[in-house]
C-alpha cells in the first residue's frame, strides 16, 4: 500500500497563508495522499527545534520525506526546521526579489502582518457585519435598509454560512430570508423585500440533495420529503426568473466560492480580511 | 504626491488563495500603500482580455506598473494577462517543480480545486458547526455535551465572532457564554459550565475598547461605562485565573489569530476548508 506524503504548515503567525496556498497546491497532485499538520506561532528556536524533531520524527516512521510549507521570516528558525530532512518551501522567498527590484524598497521581514495586526477599523466593519448577518439571519429582522445584498431562497439552500462568511471575511452586511410556502404558493416576493430587489440573490440546491439535509434536520418530515423539496424549488426557481434575480445552484460549490461569485456579480470590492 | 501603486489579484476560481498570499506579501512593504482589486472567476480569453484592458488602462492613468498575483492556471490565459506590461507574480509556478521532482509525478493544472470542488462530509460538518455555533451563541443553549471547546468572558469580548469563523473554517463546534454579572460577583462558574472545564477558553479585552464597542452598542448605558467595563473584565480575569483557565487578550488580535491560538491550544488539528 502507498503511504501518505506528510506535509506541515509551518508559520510564526497563524498558518493560514501556508495552509491556503499549500492546500492548493497539494490539490494539483490527485494521485496523492497528503497527511496534513499546522504548526502554527514557531517564533522562537525553542519552538522551531520541537517542530524540527516533530518532521523527523515522521520522517523516520514514514519513511518518507515530508513536505513543509513555509511561511516563517526568520532564516536561522528556517534553518532550525530544514535539519528535519524536509522538503522546504518556501512561500514568499520567491516574490520578494522581484517586488522589491519593483518597488525599489527592502521589504520589512515582518511576514504575517496582514493576519497578526488588527485595524480597529476594519475589525469592527467585520464584526458589525457579523452581527448584521445575526440580527437578519433567516427573515429575523426585515428591515434591510442597510443591506448591501439579501439572499433569498428555500430553507436549508446555504444561505445562513453564506452571510456569514461574506460577513466576516469581507464585512459585508448580508441578510438573508427564507422564501416561505406562501410566498412559492403565490410566486410573488413578500412586499418587504420588493423595495431592495436590485440587492436580492437567490441560492438553489439540487432537490435530492435538500431532501439529505433536511431529513438530517427534521426526520420522516413532510418537510424532508422528495416532493415537497421538489415543489419549492421549482417554485422558487419559477419565482427567480419572473423576478430577473440572480441566482446560483450551491450543490456542488465551497462557501468560499458561493460567496466570491456573489461580490463578484454585485461588483463588491472590498477587500478579504 | 506619492501614487498608489495598483495590484490586481487574479484568479481562474474565488481568488482567495491569490489574496490570502499577495497580502501577506504586500504587507512587508510598509513604505508602499497598494490600491487592491480582486479579478475572479478569470476561465476564458475574452474575461482575461478584459481583465488585461483593465490593468493596462490602470498602468496609464497611474504611470505606474501595476502588480498582478495570479493564481490561472491555463498559460494562454497568463499570457493574455501579461500583455498588459504588469509585473506578473505566479503563485504556485516556483512550487510545482519541487513538488514533481519530489512526488514523482506530475501536477494535474487543476489549480484551487480546494476552494472549488464540494466534499459533501466536510461541507456538512461545516454546516453542522456553523448551526451549532448559533444556537450556542452568547448562553442560547447551555447543553454542552457536544462543545469541542466554550469560549467565555464578558459581553462583546468577541466570543460570537470567533466562533462563527471556527465552525466555518474548521468545523469546530464551538459554544459560546457570555459572564453574567452574578457569575462576576460571585466569582464562580454556573454549574452547567463547570463539567466541562477542560474545554473553557476566555477572551479578555483592554477596558477602554470593551467600552468603547459598548458605547456604539448602547450610547450612554452604565454598561458602556468605563467603570463597568474596567470592574466586570477584573472580575473574569480573576474567575479565569483562580480555575486555572486559559484566556487570551483580544484587543490587538485578529479574529483569525484568535482562533488559530486557540485551536492550538487545544491541540485540535483539524484542517481548514
């Protein structure tokens, strides 16, 4: 049997750069089993030397060579974990020569930054965010005169994690409401909603797939049922297209992408955090 | 005056890969200030003749090259881009060499397939987390048998927040209760807490910011009080203290770092989505 490649994110912030950049990476070698680790906070040798230890370690279990992911400034920590035996890659060394012959300026070594610092401005656009995406979650509040965009869309079609993620990652102000059985009955959007309709989106979901979730949430459910998923997606569908709305299947789409190609089609630009 | 200099993150999926490393990048040059725009879904020639007609028409409104950290991974689409003169910084090209020589086999070009493509399980337990986190939101439900951890410490110390991004990312079921003021005075845990200790974490806050969130909350309120604020986080700090509770200071964090220090704490290694 094959054994799988270790591979270690190692940062002294959080990790997430090396995790996001590695994790697509790793994704283009599919015949691969990865066996992954984050080893996030190494600042000091101490810290480097355990988690060099730790990589040799699995180095000799697995007999095979780990794979480390890099995104630590410091050199002599870099050293410290390159003793392992690991394959080191480094994740910024190649893009600083040519931005700084670009830019005409040394860079400051202070890796990380953009996750480690805090903008207290910006902090709080996301957490205002947040806790607009809580207070209009799931049609509480429907008063979306602050809204940047609404989603619309039958119970369980991923709404709810959208808002969210837009909210904390990109404070975005997204509510969202749930098309109820008497809004598909009459297809028409409830008159609360009219008034922002160049802010609505809509979310659909395969039926099948909706019917899986639901039972999950409420099972033998009338709710639950093929047929009733099956009606109110046809009739939310129905109702989306009379109304011109946008709207994304989300059955076999992250919430990262859901959430890209919204501000994408709402020409959102704000920055990710 | 000294221009802004233009930088354009491009990408043939979300761009989040793009932006969670061109930022880190970008943030060790503190002299520089970057004006940042984001380029999705980029899949075809005519979207990347269009994304390469508006980083040239950058170029000559700001006399300045304009910066391009992409993550295409079709080499016609790169060089439709390039012909814009931006300085183009590939992502993942110095990593594939390595990893191939490495792995011994070759890499599939199906670039960001992590944020791409839908694993139903791993989505689900996003999902999961995410409904757990909300119902478990500020002492909602006090049922925490299935908590993987419990954040507390006082009202808008940043527990929701954190919470939410930890379902989202991790799949972590996190709970979340907020100190009540008879807890603070009493200085002891309520009993529903105290069966699960081991999986209490606390955020604190300097004083002056806690009342600051709280004075745009409720203008005016004893609660906002710097005087409140400054009794009600020496309480917790000496709740948190005497159970030999880890806490963790807020104020110069972010939500990320937040989470990753916490996550490592615990020693929970699950991977982010």
């Amino acid at each position: 049997m094959r054994m799988q490649r270790s591979v270690f994110f190692i940062s002294d912030s959080t990790g997430i750069t090396a995790e996001t950049i590695g994790n697509s990476i790793l994704a283009q070698f599919e015949g691969v089993q990865f066996e992954k680790h984050r080893l996030p906070f190494i600042d000091n040798a101490q810290k480097a030397e355990n988690a060099a230890l730790r990589i040799k370690t699995r180095y000799a279990q697995s007999g095979q060579r780990p794979i480390v992911v890099n995104t630590m400034a410091d050199p002599a920590l870099c050293e410290i974990v390159a003793t392992s035996g690991a394959l080191m890659l480094d994740v910024f060394a190649p893009f600083i020569g040519p931005l700084e012959d670009e830019l005409g300026t040394r860079h400051s070594g202070a890796v990380n930054r953009s996750h480690g610092l805090v903008d207290f401005a910006k902090y709080e656009a996301r957490i205002n965010a947040t806790n607009y995406a809580l207070s209009h979650d799931d049609g509480l509040s429907v008063d979306y005169a602050q809204a940047d965009l609404i989603l619309i869309g039958v119970s369980r079609s991923g709404k709810t994690p959208t808002c969210l993620y837009m909210a904390l990652h990109y404070g975005v102000c997204a509510a969202n409401y749930p098309l109820t059985e008497e809004d598909l009955e009459k297809l028409e959007l409830p008159a609360r909603l009219r008034p922002y309709k160049h802010r609505l989106f809509g979310l659909t979901i395969e039926p099948q797939r909706l019917a899986q979730i639901r039972e999950e949430r409420r099972p033998g459910s009338r709710y639950a049922t093929l047929k009733q998923c099956r009606w109110e997606l046809e009739q939310a569908d129905r109702l989306m297209r009379q109304g011109s709305i946008g709207y994304l299947n989300t059955t076999h789409v992250s919430i990262e992408e859901i959430a890209s190609k919204i501000l994408d089609q709402f020409g959102i630009e704000k920055t990710m955090y």
